[in-house]
C-alpha cells in the first residue's frame, strides 16, 4: 500500500481525505510522521502555498507527501477572502469569528455566488503534481449546523439544501472540492501503481 504523508495536522482534513480516497492509500498526518512544524503559507495564489508545503516536508522527509490549501472564494469580494480564508478575522485562525466577518460583510449584499476550492500538490517518486476541486454555492445568511469545519456553516453547496456543516461527511464528499482534488490524485496514483506493475 502507498503511503503519503499530508502536510497537515488538521485532523479533520486527514479524516476527509482518507475517506475520499478509501482504502488504497495510507494517508498519516504530519504528527503521525512524526514531524513538528508550522508551515507559513505566504502567497497569494492556493497553488504556490500548496506547493511550498509540500515541498518543505518532502525536503524533511524524502517520502512521498502531498499538501493542499483551500480558499473560500466569494464572488461579492472579487474572489476574496481566498488564499486569506483561514486568517479573515485574524491569525488565531478562528472559524466562527472568520464566519461572523463574512456575514457582515456580506449583509446588504445580493450576491451571495461562493466556491470552495482545493488545490493539492504532490510530490511522488521527485516529480511535482497539482489537481484542483471547486465546489459551488453560495453563503447563507445564518449558520447552520454543527458539524464540518471552516465557513462549513454558512456555505450552501449548488444542488443541497443544506449547509456543509449539516451533513454527515458522506453527504458531503458528493459535493466536496477536497474530495474532487483527493479523486483526481488517487486516479493519477492508481495509474503510476498500474504503469510500475507493467513495466
């Protein structure tokens, strides 16, 4: 089995992307490989965050690894808050104060269009990959719901009534963006084991 390590200790996130991606490859978080470290994330664009993760732990490592960074992006705010959306409200990275500013700042405003979107970077066997995920909705006026994480509470996927964080994370892997990106790296994974085997 394939192991890789996430270059992340968001136990959430680990949770959500080994039950995206299912069995066929260990996902172990950063602590589980026993690495400690806070990764800065100073750019303005997913790919070059994701990709600077990524290749920090590599460099610590020399194991397979991957990393991904999501933003919310909102349409009202011209994409924002973006490669921003963890540290909105500020740097203790707090969800629900993150929440409360985007609901204000959006509180006369009819355009609620929203995406989620992930980008993951791999590297494996040296090379360096990226596949994205987008989830559209819009943001909702209210939280709803307990579970998820994030702007979870506020953000309604296209096609659900109900927000991320009113769902169980089955009903939300059908819409989610990580769970888009974690598909695109299993089926280019499945196809490296399928093209060693051959070889």
């Amino acid at each position: 089995m394939i192991q890789l390590i996430f270059a992340t200790n968001n136990a959430h996130k680990v949770e959500e992307i080994q039950l995206g991606i299912g069995n066929k490859i260990s996902v172990i978080s950063l602590r589980q490989a026993g690495i400690d470290i806070d990764i800065p994330e100073p750019y303005d664009t997913l790919e070059a965050n994701a990709l600077e993760k990524a290749q920090t732990i590599y460099g610590m490592s020399k194991q397979n690894c991957f990393s991904e960074d999501t933003g919310l992006e909102v349409q009202a705010l011209e994409g924002g808050p973006g490669v921003k959306s963890a540290r909105y409200a500020g740097e203790e990275k707090n969800s629900d104060k993150n929440m409360d500013k985007l609901l204000i700042t959006l509180s006369n405003e009819l355009n609620r269009k929203a995406r989620f979107r992930t980008v993951i970077s791999l590297i494996f066997n040296e090379n360096e990959y990226l596949f994205e995920g987008i989830c559209d909705g819009q943001i909702i006026g209210n939280k709803r719901g307990s579970n998820g994480f994030g702007y979870d509470a506020v953000f309604l996927p296209s096609g659900s009534n109900r927000t991320f964080a009113e769902m169980e994370m089955a009903e939300k892997n059908k819409f989610s963006h990580r769970k888009k990106a974690a598909d695109k790296l299993v089926l280019f994974l499945q196809e490296q084991i399928r093209l060693t085997r051959t070889t």
